[in-house]
C-alpha cells in the first residue's frame, strides 16, 4: 500500500523559508504524478504546486516565484522549497500522489505551517 510521510513543516516568521518533504513507501516513486496542496482554516483545499514523473512543474498564481516543487526519484522524495512566506501561506500542507496512467490517487497525512510575526 503506498504511504506518503511529509516533515518539514513548523512556525516562520514572514519573509521566512521553510522546505517540506514527503517521502513515498510501498510504491514506484517514477510512476507518480505529485504535488502539493494546502488547506487554510475555513477554506477549501487547493493546490500549491505539481510535478510529473519527467519533471514538467505548474505553480498556483499565488506561489510563483517563491515555491518550488523538486523531486528525487532515487530517493522516493518530492519537496516543497518555500521562500519568502506570507501570512496567506498558513495551512495544513498536504502531499499528493496519482499514478501516471491510472486514477488511483493517495493523499500524506499534512504539516501544519503556520506564518506569524
């Protein structure tokens, strides 16, 4: 059964930086399409950033410039580098995964980042 484990998360001050991982077990990594969203209190998920196996990104408007999505297929890993955080950036920071060529999809179970001065 694949897993998704993200670490990383915790409380930045804005202007700050953060990097959150998500580690994939159980599955084969380069078969998946991943990406990252985020749930802000009251708010409906959405997402953040997304990377295919071959390593084409697409970024929400509101992160361009400051996030960026990577992955390690050696090392089952995608990460979330998040520079110059906003307050708007606070939110559960969920991992996703879907296979290439099929609709099975898995969900991490998020990481609380959480931007105040």
């Amino acid at each position: 059964q694949v897993q998704l484990v993200e670490s990383g998360g915790g409380l930045v001050q804005p202007g700050g930086s953060l990097r959150l991982s998500c580690v994939m077990t159980g599955g084969s990594f380069s078969n998946f399409n991943m990406a990252w969203y985020r749930q802000a209190p009251g708010k409906q998920r959405e997402l953040v950033a997304g990377i295919t196996g071959g390593g084409i990104t697409n970024y929400a408007d509101s992160v361009k410039g400051r996030f960026t999505i990577s992955r390690d297929n050696a090392k089952n890993t995608v990460s979330l580098q998040m520079n110059s955080l906003q307050l708007e950036d606070t939110a559960v920071y969920y991992c996703y995964a879907r296979l290439i060529y099929d609709p099975r999809n898995f969900w991490g179970q998020g990481t609380q980042v959480t931007v105040s001065s």
